[in-house]
C-alpha cells in the first residue's frame, strides 16, 4: 500500500519527531487531552516470512491495539496507541506479529524512553524518580528499567595495579561501608563490595585462580589492617603500598589532639586560646607555601603565604591590623609542642616530596627516631604508627607509571612520574557519596552496586535485551 503521507504535513512532522521513515507510515494522527498527547499510528504492511516454515505469503490475519509509554515528549505525557498487525501463515498456520520499531516484545514502555531513562541515570545526582518524572513513568518502572538493561556481572581478571578503599554509602545490618575496588592503569572501577569484612575480601579474592591473583603486581590502601592482611594472604607477587595521603591525615589528627591538650589549659579569653581556636588552620599550611590572587589573573606571580611584608588585615581580637605571618609565629610560641608538632609535619610534608625508594627507609628511621624522643604522647603514638607501616610507606615510592606532558607555555616536553597510590579510589568514593546523598540511601545491595559502577564507568555497557524478570511464585 502506498503511504500518500506529505513530508512537510502535521503528520509529516509527528513522523519526523518519532525518527520513523515516512514511507513505512501507513497512517499517523495525534490528539491532546488531560496533559497528554495520544499518536495513533499503523505501519506499511511488509508481509514478513513465517518464523517457522519460512513462507513468504502470509496473510493479515488482524489488528492489535498496543498502548506504549514514550518521552519523545517530555513536556507532557506522551501514548503511542500503534495498530500492530498480526500474520498468519497459510502454509503451517503459525500467527505472529510485525517487527515492532517502537518497543521491545511484551514491553509497553518504547526503546526511546529506555535510553533517556538510562541516559538521565549516568549522573549521580540523579535519583530514579527524578528521572521517571521527566519520562512521564513512575520511579518503580525506572528502577525496573535499570535492573533490566544495567548488571554488572563479575570481572573475570585483576588488573597490575589494584587499589582498595572504603566508602560510607551503603548501610547493612553487618556494615556501613562499601568497599571499593579500582583498576589504576584503566582509571576504571573493578567492583563494588558490600562491606569491608576480611571473610568477605578473602572470599572474593579466593574466587579467582591463584594464577589470575599473581597477576597482581601493586596493592594499595588506607591503613586498615585488613586490607593489608588479605593482600599478603591473596597477592603472593604483590607490592603492598600504603597511601601517603592517609599517611599525613593520621599525623594530623595527632596534631589536632595536641593542640586542643593545650588549648584546654588556656583561659577562654586568653590570646593562647583565641589562636588555638580560631587559628589553628595555619599549622597545616607548610611556611614555603605560595599563593595567586585570584583578581590578577593566571599570570600574576605567586606571593608568599607567610611574607613577614605580606598584607595585613585588621584583627578583631588583636584590635590592630596583622598578617599570617605574624599570626602564624605567635601561634608557634604559645607551646614548644605546638612548634615541635608543628616542625613534624613540615618534615613529613618534606619526606614525601623529596625522597625516592632508595632514600625512603633511612630517613624514614630518622623520623620514628626523632617522634620517639619528642616527650609529646601524641607523637610518641604517632611513631608507633609510622613503625608498624614502614614497609607499606616506604613501598608507597615505588613508580608504577610513567607519562610525558607538554608545557603549555614553553611547548617543553617533560616526564611525570606517578608513585604507588590509592587517591584515585579517594576521587572516586566523592561519586558513590554523592550517589547515596541524592538517593537518601539504598536498600537493594544489587541496585546499588550496578549504579555505583554504572555513574563511575567511562563507557558503559547496556544491554542489548532486557534481562528477564524473576516470576513471583
């Protein structure tokens, strides 16, 4: 039958919305009531052959109405009332029904609305009934189209480089974390765990061959106990790292606890405690660090946090005006733990960024040394820490990649070397944090992870078919 439909008609133009081709629309026409748009469409008939016996003339046996959800129009509701045509085959008997543009076989929801659905849900900050309000479904109806078309199922081999880290995202009646496990030489996540629990990393890990596990090369983590235990236990070829950042965040908790030790002998309105309390952020800025004002630009030049010439601002406590540099000094000379603790962290600070893997231990020794004799309880504890984790630390300066990057001013070429780290773990716990915030938490573990993995996942992979739902008994 020939299809008389204009192209540059109303009906040309629903068509044209629709991405249908004019020719293989039969007839087309629209209509709006109560917030709704309502297309009624029949195909060009295209007399398909028999699935079963392969005849080539079948028959129009009758029509089937079938109501399908689609977003093509978001601003309403949107109903494509599509006449399907059903075949009989004169041959064998067999009835079947034309190939279905629109929707998958006993779905009423179209292909379209599927991949906005799934498009919306890439963004962690939205939540599965933000994106079924703007396809016109409910939130049941968007989860059930993730659960269908979104799983991940276990990776099948572990990368060179693994990194280990937790996040609190999901909360279960044994846990409150979830484990986080990534591929550094892919910048990609590896899989999610639903708690940090030895017996279960054991028996994840254990699940693959003890070949697959020799495979692994470099482990990194925080200075959880566990993790360093499972990958002794399951990594036999590994070398164990522990990240420099939580290295620093350990020792800085020390110094928070000396430093309120001492403000606590002060008086409230003392100068001691007004320093200690309100101006303690300047103990964790290292005293060579530098600064651009904002205002002049990316090529102003950097000036000097403390510069004894450095700007000053009127204090309110001091009733006069001061800069950082003063602030910092007189903060210095309320306690000689203060400034010791102080001096502790510059020299940490100084550690990571000049010694290499062969350096590493010795002046590492000298350090523990150095906390040991301080007569400060908190750094004392602090070198029983950096003791207990030397390997890992010291481990932590291997260099696990290497890249070449181009000076954007000079057009220099230079090499950047990458040390053994888990912040690519850090960097991605932001996203499952976000996810568990705009959600207001999780309660299918399974959901949960294949979002999780979904939203951090550079190309993800969507099924080409729905998975088939589980029958209620």
């Amino acid at each position: 039958m020939a299809n008389n439909i204009p192209e540059n008609s109303a009906q040309g133009a629903v068509i044209d919305l629709f991405g249908l081709d004019s020719r293989s629309v039969q007839s087309i026409s629209s209509e709006f009531h109560n917030n709704t748009h309502y297309v009624h469409i029949t195909l060009v008939p295209d007399y398909p052959p028999c699935p079963e016996c392969h005849s080539e003339n079948p028959i129009v046996k009758s029509y089937i109405p079938k109501r399908i959800k689609h977003s093509v129009i978001t601003e309403a509701g949107c109903v494509l009332l599509y006449n399907a045509r059903r075949y009989k085959c004169p041959i064998c008997g067999r009835t079947y029904y034309e190939p279905n543009p629109f929707a998958f076989k006993f779905k009423r929801i179209s292909h379209r609305t599927i991949l906005n659905v799934l498009e919306l849900l890439r963004s962690p900050s939205v939540t599965f009934k933000m994106a079924a309000d703007q396809n016109g479904i409910s939130p049941t109806t968007a989860q059930s189209i993730f659960d269908q078309y979104i799983d991940y199922p276990k990776p099948e081999h572990l990368p060179k480089i693994l990194l280990v880290d937790e996040v609190y995202a999901f909360k279960s009646e044994d846990s409150k974390y979830v484990c986080v496990l990534l591929d550094y030489e892919k910048m990609e996540p590896l899989d999610l765990l639903p708690n940090r629990r030895k017996e279960t990393l054991l028996d994840y890990f254990y699940s693959f061959p003890r070949e697959e596990r020799k495979k692994v090369r470099y482990f990194a983590s925080d200075m959880y106990e566990t993790y360093r235990s499972v990958a002794r236990e399951c990594f036999p070829n590994a070398v164990i790292g522990c990240d420099r950042f939580h290295v620093l965040q350990e020792f800085t908790r020390r110094m928070t606890e000396v430093r309120i030790r001492v403000m606590k002998g002060y008086d409230k309105k003392s100068e001691g405690y007004y320093l200690l309390k309100h101006q303690y952020e300047l103990l964790n800025i290292r005293p060579d660090a530098t600064f651009r004002k904002k205002s002049e630009g990316k090529e102003s030049p950097k000036e000097l946090v403390f510069d004894p010439c450095g700007k000053r601002q009127y204090n309110n406590f001091y009733k006069r005006k001061m800069n950082k540099f003063e602030l910092l000094r007189n903060l210095r000379s309320l306690s000689w733990e203060i400034e010791k603790a102080y001096d502790f962290k510059n020299e940490l600070s100084d550690f990571y960024r000049n010694e290499t893997l062969e350096t590493a231990e010795k002046k590492l020794n000298e350090i523990i040394r150095e906390l040991e004799k301080s007569r400060i309880p908190e750094m004392e504890k602090f070198a029983g820490t950096l003791r207990s984790w030397s390997r890992e630390i010291i481990n932590s300066f291997h260099i696990v990649k290497k890249d070449y990057r181009v000076n954007g001013k000079t057009g220099e070429v230079y090499e950047v070397e990458h040390h053994l780290t888990s912040s690519l773990a850090e960097n991605r716990n932001k996203i499952l944090k976000q996810l568990k915030i705009c959600a207001n938490g999780y309660a299918n573990w399974e959901r949960m992870r294949n979002r999780g993995l979904y939203v951090m996942d550079k190309n993800p992979v969507i099924r080409a078919e729905p998975k088939k739902e589980k029958r209620r008994k």
